[in-house]
C-alpha cells in the first residue's frame, strides 16, 4: 500500500451542470483538493460527468439533424470531450490555488480509456438515461438503429449500458505522473468506454459509473485510501426518512447486510458502498471514506464521514 496516494472521486455537485456553474464550482473544488496536497498526499481525481456529457450529446446530435454533412457524435466521443472540457477547468482552478498558497506542482488530466467486458450482463439491461427528450417518433426511429429508450414524463429519453469497468488503458501513464508528485485527474466519468478488438479499442455505447472506475483506479495505484466526496457528509440508513441515521463508520460485513437490506440507493449511494468495499478487499490496510467536499481534508483525517473499512 502506498501510504501517500488518494484518489479522491468528484459527485458531480463539485462541477456544476452548466459551462459556468462549472467554473466556479471548480473554485470550491479547488480549494478541498489543494487541503490534500497540503497534507502531503499524492492526489489522483476522478470525477462525474453526468449533466456533461448528456449536453454534449444533445447538442452533437441536434447539430448533427441541422447539418445533413456531419454524423451524430458516439457515446465515446461524447465522454471523450466530457473528460477534456472538465479537465480542462478542473487543472486550471486547482492550478491557481495551489500557486496562491505557495505550492508548485504540476496539475495535468489524462484521457483516459477504460476496457469494458462486451458480454456484461448490463447490455442486456441498459438503465443510464442519456440525451434530450424525444418525440414517440424520435423514439421509435432510435430504436430502428439498435438503441434503446425508455418513457419519462413527457416523452422518451435514450437508455444505455453501465457495464462494469476491467482495465484502465492509460494506467501506466497515470503511474508515471503521479510517481513524478503531479495532481493528477484521469478516468472522468467513468472513463471512455472501450472494447478490445485485436490490436484495436472501439468506442462501446455505454457508459460506465464512476465511482467503480475509482475503486478501479484506487486498487491498481495501490492507494492508502479512496474519498468519495458526494452530497452528504456522512451515509445515513433509512436516508431520507424521520428515522434517518449517519453511520461513522461501517465495517465490510455490516456494509454487506445493509445492501441486502436494500439501504442504499441504486445509482446513488449503492456504487459508492460497492466500489469502496471492492477497494478494502483486495488489499491490506485500505480504508474507504464518504463524506462531501466542504469536509474533505476532516474526512482523511479521519475527523468526519463514514469510514469504511475491512
């Protein structure tokens, strides 16, 4: 285990969901990342790119409609330009906090590719809702090209896969910046999707959660710790009810019986819990830690959150 490495995954409140909520968000996310710098740590983020990337999509396909000449853009490449443009405002708002406190490093992101398995059983069960609202029209000409949607209050939205990520691509080049004590921010989103074929990485229609991917990144870094900072300081059980409890910490075993309790919910609290107990599992002396980004630095001290551990 290396006792200095993070990896800190971002919910998607430390960005925003618009270009300029983005940029200040990224002020208040600078700040929580330049407090773990602070304290010595090699810092690795990850983040969400939910409201990111369904805009892209929406306005490569809506350009794509108006202008015959162009394609539509790929879930691919629409994560692809989700991981540049946040990347891009992520390096520079951390870049410029760590200046102000007198800090020289390096901030760089990494587009990062993530190898899926083609045969994860969650192409055959896609649950992600991408894009704009369609039209019944819209929908039914999706789906005569292979895609999946599903209804919502007042139309149809695309569905895609969230499969399981295997290999990050661009680990050893992650490895390397880190080794060399920059910030590094790498599998955004969850990472391209990609399928190994031959030689060649195609891009998949899928998406994959990020805070597996994190637990990923976390277990193959051999990192000290995994901090999922989110919307709430601390995971509560019976969340969002009068009988509602914050948990200090959670043991692998108890973290067990609460998912089979069903205490955590799909898509929201539940991959955080499944990927920080995949983290401590394969490896000795790891801890998890949930908490949101005003108690960063308190959480890895190990002062507020839930602290996860074997």
């Amino acid at each position: 285990m290396n006792d200095k490495i993070v990896v800190v995954a971002l919910g998607h409140r430390a960005l925003g969901s618009t270009l300029p909520k983005q940029k200040i968000a990224t002020q208040t996310t600078a700040k929580a990342i330049a407090d773990l710098v602070e304290e010595g740590l090699q810092v690795v983020i990850s983040h969400s790119n939910a409201p990111q990337v369904g805009m892209i999509h929406t306005a490569m396909n809506e350009f794509g409609k108006a202008h015959p000449d162009y394609t539509y853009a790929p879930m691919s490449v629409c994560s692809a330009m989700s991981q540049g443009y946040i990347g891009y405002d992520l390096q520079n708002s951390i870049r410029t906090e760590l200046l102000s406190r007198g800090i020289y490093k390096t901030v760089s992101t990494v587009l990062t590719q993530v190898v899926i398995d083609p045969y994860d059983d969650a192409f055959a069960e896609p649950e992600k809702i991408v894009g704009r609202l369609l039209t019944k029209e819209e929908a039914e000409m999706e789906e005569e090209k292979g895609n999946f949607v599903t209804e919502v209050p007042g139309g149809y939205r695309r569905i895609v896969a969230a499969p399981r990520p295997q290999r990050i691509v661009e680990l050893d080049a992650i490895r390397t910046l880190v080794n060399a004590g920059q910030v590094v921010i790498a599998a955004g989103g969850g990472g391209i999707p990609v399928l190994e074929q031959g030689t060649q990485l195609t891009g998949a229609s899928a998406v994959i959660e990020k805070d597996f991917t994190c637990g990923l990144l976390a277990e193959e870094l051999d990192a000290e710790q995994l901090l999922i900072l989110t919307s709430v300081e601390k995971v509560e059980l019976d969340h969002d009810t009068p009988n509602a409890a914050p948990l200090d910490t959670l043991t692998v075993a108890e973290a067990k019986k609460y998912i089979d309790a069903h205490q955590f919910g799909p898509g929201s609290m539940l991959p955080k819990i499944e990927a920080g107990i995949a983290f401590i599992e394969k490896g000795a002396g790891r801890k998890t830690v949930i908490t949101d980004i005003t108690h960063a630095r308190d959480g890895y001290l190990g002062n507020t959150g839930t602290i996860l551990v074997g």
